[in-house]
C-alpha cells in the first residue's frame, strides 16, 4: 500500500510538473542590446567631452608639434653642416640635439599619459550617465536583460538609438 502510494503521488507530481513547463517555457524573456561603441561615437555626451578635451589639450598638442619642427630643422641643419664644422661644435651640436629630443620624448610620453588619464575621465561620466539611462528605458520597456557586448545583435533587440535619443535632452 505504502509503495503503490509513494508511486502514485511521484506519477501526479511528474504530471504536475510536466503540465506546468509548457506554460513556463511560453513565457519568453525580454532581451535588448545597446552599442557601446556607437554611444561614445555618436552621443552628445561623447562628443562634448571629446571637445573639452581637444580645447584642453590643445596648446600642449601644439607646442608639441612646434618642438617637433624645431628638432627636425636642427637635425637638418647639423646634417648640411656636419662637414665643415670641427669635431668639437659637431659634438657639442649632437649633444644639444640629444638633449632637445629626449625632452621631446619625455614631454610627449607625458602629453599621452594625461590625455589618456583625462580621456578615461570623461568616459567615466559618460558611461554612468549612459548607464543610468539604460537602466530607466530597461525598467520602463520591461527588459529583463540588456546587453553592452555582443558577436552579434539583431536590429530587432538593438536600443542603441532610444539610448542616444535620451542621452541628447
């Protein structure tokens, strides 16, 4: 009795259970995709932190590109000159020219190294705001999943344009 029972309650509750999937199984998450990569390339947001970022780095790129001339013209003009110059004024020119490169090394190693620093700065801001944007279209369009990386998205899920339209106001 206790075995037939023990079977009989497995077999309602396998019966349950089975009946119960197929209406789990028509319930479909909802699922969107947003390109990260089109957002820092096409949000206002974006574009106006590259800007700033242009405008502050401006004077620095310049003086850059001017040291840069200038160690061009010299290594130019102790190229043209080499052969009539004593071995004294020819080393005493390489050692200046040395020097003004390794500066230019040094002062554009640095130039870089801010920028970047800078530049991820600005993505931050533009990242949570674009986060948080996201997460309000998510829970007002009922998503259940949004994703920022994928090998392939339908245009179908893609929200990316809704995203850039909220980021604009």
């Amino acid at each position: 009795m206790t075995k037939s029972f023990l079977s009989l309650q497995t077999v309602v509750m396998a019966a349950c259970l089975f009946s119960l999937a197929p209406a789990h199984a028509q319930e479909s998450s909802k699922i969107a995709f947003v390109s990260t990569e089109r957002i820092f390339r096409e949000a206002a947001p974006a574009k106006a932190a590259q800007s700033k970022l242009e405008a502050e780095f401006a004077k620095r790129d310049r003086d850059l590109q001017d040291m840069a001339a200038r160690l061009k013209t010299q290594s130019d003009k102790l190229d043209k000159d080499a052969a009539v110059l004593s071995d004294s004024d020819r080393a005493k020119r390489q050692r200046d020219l040395s020097d003004l490169d390794k500066e230019f090394q040094r002062k554009q190693r640095e130039f870089r190294e801010d920028l970047n620093q800078r530049r991820n700065e600005e993505l931050a801001v533009v990242l949570e705001r674009t986060n948080k944007v996201i997460r309000q279209i998510a829970e007002a369009e009922k998503y259940d999943i949004v994703f920022q990386e994928a090998v392939y998205a339908s245009k179908r899920i893609d929200i990316t344009d809704k995203v850039l339209k909220e980021l604009a106001k």
